[in-house]
C-alpha cells in the first residue's frame, strides 16, 4: 500500500461528463423526433394531423330601408370529415368589418347562412373572406 497515498483510484471526471452529455443528447433528440411526428402528450389536435382543404365562399346583401342582412354560401372540401369555417364581411370601400358568423361543416361540404349587417353598407358593395379553418 506504499503506492496509494489518498485512498482507491477515482475515475476520471471526464468520463462522468462524458456520459451526462451523451445521455442529454440523446434524450433531447428522443423528445425532438416525438415532437416532429405528433406524439406529444396531451394535445388532441396533433394526433389528428394537419387539415387540407379548398373552400370558396360568395356572399349577397339584401338591404330593406335602413336595415342589411348578408347572405353567405360557401363550399370547403378536404381530407377531414368536420371543420370551423368563420367568415368575415367587409365594406369594399371602407375596408371595415361589418359581420362575421362561423359555419360548423360536418357531413357535407357546404354552408349557408344569413347575418344582420352591423354597419350601413357603402356604394362599392361588400366583401367576404374566410378569416379561419380549424
């Protein structure tokens, strides 16, 4: 025992090091791959994928005296069996907003439906847009 002055060998620090990063990384690259390919815990909407859809939508204004209601038809077909389709109605002049109503398609492709016009509507008629699919 002349040759151990401070008790049994240690292992090099290095090495623990060594295994700690090698152990992270391999670990962060785990949680990455679940990440990418939609396997987190928790949120349902990821293990349904990504929507793929087409939509077209028309609108029409029927103004009464003083008082507008908006027609608005549209279609959405897709790789899903249900969607939210929100539209937005839109002065062509002002730009402003002047309804929204959202659709709950299921088991058809198309939507129809009727809202009151929130502001008086100009000479360049309206606009519509789909604002939002989910």
């Amino acid at each position: 025992m002349a040759d151990d002055d401070y008790g049994p060998r240690r292992r090099p620090r290095w090495k623990t090091f060594l295994f700690i990063a090698l152990g992270s990384a391999g670990l962060l690259g785990l949680l990455a791959v679940l990440y990418l390919t939609g396997a987190q815990k928790g949120s349902a909407q990821s293990s349904l994928g990504p929507k793929s859809y087409s939509t077209h939508v028309e609108c029409q204004v029927n103004t009464t005296g003083s008082k507008s209601t908006v027609t608005i038809s549209g279609t959405i077909t897709g790789n899903a069996t249900r969607y939210s389709v929100t539209v937005e109605v839109l002065d062509a002049a002002s730009r402003q907003r002047i309804g929204l109503q959202t659709f709950e398609v299921q088991g058809t492709n198309a939507f129809r439906g009727t809202t009151a016009a929130q502001a008086p509507i100009g000479h360049g008629g309206i606009e519509c847009k789909i604002t939002k699919v989910a």
